[in-house]
C-alpha cells in the first residue's frame, strides 16, 4: 500500500502554499523513483465559507500591504498573548467551527499522515486529535526565521524549525524536545540541483561574464520596479539587472519598454515564474523582500541578498536573522540599495563572503528531510 500523506496550506501570502508545494514535488520525486508514496495538498481556505476567507486570508493581505505597521502590532499583541486568554479562545472556537468541509476533505483522502505548513489547520486540527477524531500524526512545518507564539500548538506529532535557534525556541516554550527537528522550510527540489550558470545566461540572452542582480517584487510584481531598476542603472557601473514582475502585467510592459530603450542588453524584464532558480543561478546577488521561502530559495543557491522593505513582524525578523548570520545586507531605500549595490561591486570580496555565509545556512534538502522524518516516523524507525 502507498504511503499518503496530505500536505495542508494556507493561502495568506505565497510562502505557505510554497512550503508545500515544496513537499509535494518531493514526493512526487519519491514516487517516481518507486517509493510507495502520494501526496495530496489542500489549501484550508478553499475549505472554510468565504466570509470567514475574506477575514482571514484577504483581511490579512491588505493588511500587509497598506498598513504594515499596524499588522506589526499585531503580530507582537498577539505574539505575547497568553493561549489561555478570552480573545484566544474565541479565535479558536471560531475556527472550530469551520472545520467541517475541511474533516470531510482529509477522510476522503484518509492520510497516513498530515503535514501543515500553517499554524491554522494545525489548530483547527489540535481539537479533533484530543477527542480522537484525528489518529493519524500531524505535523507542522515553521516556515519563517521567527517562531510566533501561535505556531506553538501541542498535540502535533512534531515540528520542523527552520533553523537551530528557533528549534531551541520552540523546546524553551515547551514544546518537548524528542519531537523539534531542525531541517530549514522547505524548497522545491530544482533548488538543490546543479545549474550551469553559462549555459543558462546564454539562454535568457545575458552575458555570463557580466555581473547581475536579481530584483525580485514578488508574486505580485508590487512596487515601482520600474523607477528602482532605472534609478540603479542609471549610476552607471557594468552589470546586468533582472526583473521580476511577477503577475502584474503592466509593470512588465513598463520594464520591457526600459529594456528597449534606456538599458538596452542590461535589463532584462520577467513575469511570473515557476522556475526562478534558473534566474538565480545567472545571478550574483538578489535584491527582494525577506520572506521565509524567497530567502530560503536564495540560501539554496547559495545567493547572498540585500533585504529591502521587510514586513514589521515576521519579515523583521527573518532579516535580522539573514544579517546575523551574514548572509544579507539591507537597504532601506533605493538610495541605501545603489550605495550598497557599489560598495558591493567596489569590494567583490565582501560579496563572496556572503555568499559563502548563504551556502553555509542553505537548506536545499529541506523539503527530503521534511518528508524522511514523516516517513520513518511512519515504519517505526
């Protein structure tokens, strides 16, 4: 019999449904290499009413992205809110009361185990396992360099950290220590691949002799990627700049129009893409936002950063963490990034630095590791 295992996200933000698609493909790896295994991923806000998701999930993006220092707040209210608390109970209790869909969809399935990668299904899922109506191990994949009190949820088989310090984090609020495994989030498996940085430069038309910077706007393409790419440029020095404008069409047409005119064989536009790990392989530097999966794909590379506009909460802290460890430098505006962007170009040796300090806390085994730990778990070993 095949091993299923059901992969559960949340679609507030990418990251989370990254996560898992990251474990998905992994599987599907497994699988076709004769492991008896299947996965499934369900994201939990097709499951809940759409009053619920429009709170939740699209209450929480606008949030982000108009009000980011109120959403800082937030996170730090509730990150030291007690579970206990009134309001914390009411949280739960309402998302308890949309889990109905959502128990039909994993019977269905019937799971031999459960990976969420989202604190949310893992507590609508914490109840159902206390009355014994889930059997089956669960576990909860962090998928930030953070761990927010509501990522601490007892009765889970386990939980993956997404590095040493948060796995001492997460066993110092008494999480036991037997069940926190440090393996890093999860990336798909493109990323641990080796990537041949002529071959591919040559196929998007760049010059891979030539030194290039990655300006990465998210899924979304938000921000005036335009302004910022002609603004670098236009200081002068001798490197290509590659663009991603994710989804937003418009944004794109407006790089492509630069790159005719202005910055002719030095910028080069993207939309969305599914396999941003070859962009990143003709790329000696990315310049983007510190979420948890879009810095982890870098470490992967072994792509140092320069972190710009982080969200105040999570993305704080997920660049501290990138600082700390010397993987990253941060700009806070795009004076501060074409600064750093010289004194990188002006001291190439404090760029491979960085780089090296990336490929030493890169996890690109991540998502194996993840999915080895469910499976040994599984057979008992």
């Amino acid at each position: 019999m095949k091993r299923r295992i059901l992969l559960l996200s949340v679609s507030a933000g990418a990251g989370h449904v990254r996560a898992a698609e990251a474990l998905e493909a992994t599987v599907a790896t497994l699988a076709a290499d004769g492991r008896g295994i299947e996965a499934k991923h369900l994201d939990v806000m097709d499951y809940v009413p759409s009053s619920f998701r429009r709170i939740y999930a699209d209450f929480y993006l606008r949030l982000i992205t108009r009000h980011p220092q109120l959403w800082g707040m937030l996170y730090r209210i509730t990150d030291d809110t007690r579970p206990e608390a009134v309001t914390q109970r009411m949280r739960r209790t309402i998302e308890r009361l949309h889990t109905r869909r959502l128990r039909a969809a994993i019977a269905q399935f019937a799971p031999d185990a459960i990976v969420c990668t989202h604190f949310l299904p893992a507590e609508m899922l914490m109840r159902q396992i206390r009355k014994g109506r889930i059997t089956v191990p669960v576990w909860l994949q962090v998928t930030d360099f953070d761990l927010h009190r509501m990522w601490v949820i007892p009765e889970m088989t386990g939980y993956f950290a997404a590095s040493p310090e948060i796995a001492q984090r997460m066993r110092a609020v008494g999480l036991p220590a037997s069940r926190v495994h440090t393996t890093g989030i999860p990336v798909m498996p493109a990323f641990a691949e080796p990537h041949d940085r002529r071959a591919l430069a040559a196929s998007f038309g760049m010059d891979p002799d030539r030194p290039a910077y990655l300006v990465m706007g998210g899924g979304a393409g938000v921000g005036a990627l335009d302004e910022l790419a002609d603004t670098l440029l236009s200081n002068g020095g001798d490197f290509q700049l590659v663009v991603l404008a994710g989804r937003n069409a418009a944004m794109l047409e407006r790089l492509r129009a630069l790159a005719a005119t202005r910055h002719v064989g030095r910028l080069f536009p993207h939309g969305f893409t599914r396999h941003v790990e070859r962009l990143m392989a003709c790329c000696d530097l990315a310049i983007t936002k510190p979420g948890g999966l879009t810095t982890s794909e870098c470490l992967a590379m072994g792509l140092p950063m320069i972190v710009n506009a982080p969200i105040p909460g999570q993305e704080e802290r997920n660049a501290d963490y990138l600082l700390e460890q010397g993987a990253a430098w941060k700009a806070i505006d795009a004076v501060a990034l074409a600064w750093r962007i010289g004194e990188l170009r002006a001291q190439p040796g404090r760029l491979a630095a960085m780089a090296a300090s990336a490929r030493a806390i890169g996890r690109p085994h991540a998502a194996r590791e993840v999915i080895d730990t469910v499976l040994a778990d599984l057979d008992g070993t």
